[in-house]
C-alpha cells in the first residue's frame, strides 16, 4: 500500500503467511515541490525509489490509494438492480453533480452501505467516490516509473474503514465513528453494524496544529521564535496542555501558552466534530452512537483525544494497525 500526498510518500507493506499478517516494511520520504511543474515526476520517482530500495519485498500484489488529488465523494440512494446494471445507474445519477458535469473523464470508485425499504421499493445506499482520470494516470505513472505496478489504485475515503473492519471486526458491530487523523484533514466515519452510513471529511489535520505553534513567544528571557520544526517537537511533547498551567514547559515557554496557540484551531476543529455528530444525529434517528475509535498519525497528539471525549459525550478508544501485526524480520530497527 502506498498513498501521496502534498508534500511527502509514504508506504506501508504487509504480507500474509497462512492466517498471519507480517508488517514487512514502512517508511516515509519528503520531496519537494515549489507547485509549478506540470510534471513532478522526475522529483516524486527518486522519492519512492528510494524508499523501496529499503526494502526487499516483492511489489507485484500492491494496492495504492493516493490521497493529494482533487476528488469528491457523495451518498446516493438508487433502486436495487442486477450487479451488471449498477454501475451505469450510479454513473447516470451523478451525472446530475456539477461536480462530475466536467469535460474531464472521471475514475469512479462505489461502496455498497446497504439497503432500504422506501415506499415499499427496495432500495440501495451507495458511497461514490471519483476524481478526475488524468490526475490519476499521472500518479499511476509516477509509481509505474518508481518500479511498482499496482494491483488497485484507490481513494482514503474508505481505506482505514476497511482496515479496521478487518483487523478489529470485534470493536464495531454496534454504532460509532472511526476517526482517521491524517496531516491535512480528518475522515470521520460513521458506522452501524459494519455497515458505513456516513462520512465527512474535516480540512484539519495535525499539520495545522503545527502550523498554529509557529511564532514568537514573550518569555521572562526574552522573545523565543519558534519555526515549523520547532513548533513540531512542542507539539510532539506537550500536545494540548491545561490553559491554566503556567509553569515554563521549554525554554521559557509555557503550558499556558501553547495551548493559547493552540486554541484557534481546536476550536474550530472541535466545532465542525460536533456540527457532523448533530448532523448525523438528526438524518439517522435509529443509530446509537457507542463509541469513537482514533486513528492515524494525528490521534497521537495528547490530550486531543479528551477534547474529543467531551464534546461528544462518547467512548473514546484507539485503534492501530500495527497492534494486530507480526513484525517481520526485515523491519530494521529505527526505519
């Protein structure tokens, strides 16, 4: 599994072996890009290339989902047809989205929810996902070039979804949400029986929480500047901390302060999590909502998760992948 973003690679590699999965190998690269070049692949190509060369796993059965593109996604409810039907009716319904009215030829990639009675009709409810084919063909052959054929090209929409519906089946067969908290956004995944009922993507990511710590500081020595990577180690170390803390945390920095930084961006972050749980509620009055499962990268910034607790008056638990996996050998330590 691989996926691109704005500005880093990264990938993950698992085999199985019989009824066990082998966490093989993962890694992630930076690269850079000043967003002006019709075509990063001379830059992005070395970028992954030197990822994979970490690693002796054979590529030929890889799935990618490519995330750093535009794309967008829907719930439609269609009448219940043959499988052989169903894709030129889902095609025929979104091309009533503006979004898909284009002159660009669209990948189209649908997700069965699951059925419904209306009006004594069956019915199906369908996630459809699809960006445009251009955009793709260029990141398929960005990872063409690195050496990797892939088995399936994919969206995140539903990636981690189906991660934890097959690595943690026992955590959510009641109703929830899966949080997945990526660097530029968070997928909030709303579920009832393992089946997906709703998903909204918030533009949050731990990115900004970063990006919020950048600034200068009126410390008792003196003003502290502090960059992007700076901003990052706090963040890494004090994640969230109590307003009311005033005791120095670094270099005369305090408690207090980050968490004023951090303030703006929690607020919102934490508002539109509360706007898409009203939301929810209000379209699907059946749905007992349980328990919030975090996941991704951004689920690690401390305190976050009781900021989430509180608004949501939910069960807060944390999923990993990782958690479910052997190590294999050819993970070095360090990597």
């Amino acid at each position: 599994m691989c996926s691109s973003d704005l500005d880093s690679l990264k990938y993950t590699l698992i085999r199985t072996n019989k009824n066990e999965l082998i966490l093989e190998s993962y890694g992630i690269e930076k690269y850079v890009s000043t967003g002006q070049e019709k075509d990063d692949t001379e830059k992005i190509s070395p970028a992954l290339r030197k990822l994979l060369s970490k690693n002796y796993t054979d590529f030929s059965d890889t799935l990618v989902t490519i995330s750093g593109i535009t794309r967008y996604s829907k719930i439609i409810t269609i009448p219940k047809v043959a499988q052989k039907e169903l894709k030129n009716l889902i095609i025929f319904n979104l091309r009533k989205d503006s979004a898909f009215r284009t002159n660009e030829e669209m990948s189209v990639e649908y997700y069965l929810m699951g059925t419904r009675e209306e009006k004594e009709t069956e019915k199906y409810d369908i996630l459809v996902v699809w960006a445009p084919l251009e955009q793709i063909n260029k990141y398929y052959n960005i990872i063409k070039e690195s050496g990797i054929t892939p088995r399936k090209i994919t969206f995140p929409e539903t990636g981690p979804w189906e991660y934890c519906k097959y690595f943690m089946s026992d955590t959510i067969n009641d109703g929830g949400i899966l949080f997945d908290i990526g660097s530029v956004s968070t997928f909030m995944i709303f579920y009832d029986r393992c089946l997906i009922k709703f998903i909204r993507e918030i533009r949050i990511g731990s990115k900004h929480f970063t990006e919020a710590l950048v600034g200068t500081y009126s410390t008792p020595q003196g003003n502290v500047d502090v960059g992007f990577e700076r901003a990052e180690i706090l963040k890494q170390n004090f994640g969230i901390p109590p307003p009311d803390n005033t005791s120095p945390a670094s270099d005369g920095i305090t408690y207090a302060q980050i968490n004023a930084q951090l303030s703006a961006v929690l607020n919102k972050y934490i508002s539109e999590i509360t706007r898409s749980i009203n939301y929810y509620r209000s379209q699907y009055h059946g749905t007992n909502l349980q328990t919030i499962s975090l996941s991704g990268g951004g689920a690690l910034l401390l305190h976050l998760d009781e900021y989430i607790a509180e608004a949501s008056d939910l069960e807060i638990k944390r999923v990993s992948l990782f958690d479910k996996m052997r190590i294999g050998e050819e993970v070095l330590d360090g990597y």
